[in-house]
C-alpha cells in the first residue's frame, strides 16, 4: 500500500508542476505573440481542465482506498 501512495504522490507532484509550468508558458506566449493568443487561450483552458480532472481522479482514487482497505 506504501507503494501505491508514494507512487500517487509522486505523480500529483508531477502533475501539479507540470500544470504550473505550462500555464506559465502559455501566459508568457499570450504576451509575447499578440497574434495566436486565441490559440494559447484554448490551450491554458485545456490545461486548466486537464489539472482538475487529473486532481478529481486522485480524489477518487483516495476515497476508493479508504473505503475498501
């Protein structure tokens, strides 16, 4: 069971850094490039929805192992 957490931190970091570091990208490349800013809008959506759905997922996950272990 010590695996399966670790393995689900590990992730969620990931996850959450990765997030931080494309919303950043996508800002910087909204400034920048005045011209694709509507496709770098879709795109921080995008990453926007990814990171709550992945969340929503560890949540999940959490409450199953709680409930069943």
């Amino acid at each position: 069971m010590d695996l399966i957490d670790n393995i689900s931190t590990a992730l969620i970091i990931l996850i959450r850094a990765g997030a931080v570091f494309r919303v950043a990208f996508c800002f910087f490349k909204m400034i920048t490039v005045e011209d694709e800013a509507p496709q770098y809008k879709k795109r921080l959506k995008n990453v926007l929805l990814f990171y709550v759905l992945a969340e929503l997922a560890f949540v999940i996950k959490s409450v199953v192992l709680t409930y069943y272990v």
